[in-house]
C-alpha cells in the first residue's frame, strides 16, 4: 500500500454521496483532492466540510469541451475517480423508450469516457483510473436491461484498458444498493420499502453506505498490484 500524502486525486462526481465520501478518505489519508460536479454550490458546500486540502470545480462532465477546459488547465496529477452518473435508462424493456436509454448512455457511459480520454496527457503513466459503475451489469433483474447495458459496457472496457494503457492502472468498482441522494428522486414510501427488500434478500443482511464503496475505491489506489479488476460490493446481492 503506497502513501498517498501530498498525491494530487481528482474525483468527478465528489459533490455528495460515494464521490464525497471518498474525498473525505483520501483527505485523511494525507492526499491532495479535487471534487468536480455541475453545481458550483453543491462543490462550495462539500469543500467547506473536508477542509483545507480540498479544492472544487464546477464542471459539467456532459460537456466535452468543458472537460477539455478543464483537464488543460488542471495540470499533473496521481489519480482519477470517476462516479459521474445519471438516472435514466431503466424500465421494462418491452415500453423502454429507447431516447431514454441513449440519455442514460450520455448521463454515464459516455462522460466517464470522455474523462479517461482526457485525463491521459496530464494523468501520472503509472497512477491509476477508477470508474464507478453498478452491479445492474452483473444481475439478471427485470427492468434493467438498459442500466445493465450503460453500466456492462464501461465493465467491458476496464480489462483491455489496463492491458493498452499500463503501467497506468484501470479498476472498477460495481456498487450495489447504496444509501446516497441518487435515491431522492423517488417517493420516501418507495426507498423504505426497496431498501428493506433489498436488505432482506443480500447476504450481507443490510443495504450499503457510501463509506463500503470509498473503501474500495481508496484500496484501488493505494494497492500498486491491482489493475484490470472489477470489484463487486453489493452484500453479496449478485448471489442470489
């Protein structure tokens, strides 16, 4: 496991949930972190309470020629985290509506992409990418035909990826149900009652909190042995 004191770790998507969470690890952890998002508040807020050693951008990671902006006038750094993420593309396949599944692969798919593109001028050759994607990829649950295709299709890139690009190391880390404001969109009624199932079903006993996932995320960074993986934590969910 290598010190990450003084290493410069750049986390998309680090406004809240996973992405903050994780910024607050690597904090403690001695590194130097930056946390981009959309909403220049948001980033004001989270920066305000992981202290000194964390900067912000407001940087929509939708936009190509922002990310180009971005990652031209950010510099050198180790690490990149990527959780950028959307809600779309989930449904019943048979009703999907397919301009909904192509906004999901723009909200997700194609940002985080985009991102490790850019980030490889400036990006350390032997530090490490981290992509978030979701265990939809990895189970076969009605209604998540279009999620399993966003989140399959960056999985399918990560062991090729590491082969091409090493030394610079390529993992990812496959979430299943986790307690974060992506669940804010739906009806309290509804959360409870997914998250008790869902509870009920995993091994594990219990649904996760964005402090399962930074863990692995930061073990990701910090072990210079692992590259190619996709890690699942999801309380053994994909089991049953």
């Amino acid at each position: 496991m290598v010190s990450l004191k003084g290493q410069r770790i750049l986390i998309m998507g680090g406004s809240s949930g996973i992405g903050f969470t994780t910024a607050r690890m690597l904090i403690d952890a001695g590194a130097d972190v930056t946390i981009t998002g959309r909403n220049l508040e948001k980033i004001e807020t989270a920066k305000a309470q992981l202290g000194t050693l964390a900067h912000g951008a407001a940087v929509d990671a939708t936009s190509t020629p922002q990310l180009q902006t971005f990652f031209q006038e950010y510099g050198r750094f180790d690490h990149l985290v990527i959780c950028v993420s959307g809600a779309a593309g989930g449904g019943a396949f048979r009703t999907l509506g397919l301009d909904n599944l192509r906004h999901g692969f723009e909200a997700k798919f194609w940002p985080q992409v985009v991102a490790a593109q850019l980030s490889l001028e400036t990006l350390r050759r032997d530090g490490s990418i981290t992509f978030i994607t979701s265990s939809s990829a990895h189970r076969a649950l009605p209604e998540t035909a279009g999620l399993a295709a966003i989140n399959g299709a960056l999985d399918a890139m990560v062991p090729t990826l590491a082969v091409e690009l090493r030394p610079l190391r390529i993992n990812a880390v496959s979430p299943g149900v986790i307690v974060t404001p992506w669940w804010d969109r739906v009806s309290e009624e509804f959360r409870d009652n997914f998250f008790a199932q869902s509870a009920a079903k995993a091994p594990a006993g219990r649904i996760g909190q964005p402090e399962d996932i930074a863990q692995v995320i930061v073990f990701l960074i910090q072990n210079t042995f692992m590259t190619g993986s996709i890690i699942d934590c999801d309380g053994g969910a994909r089991l049953c």
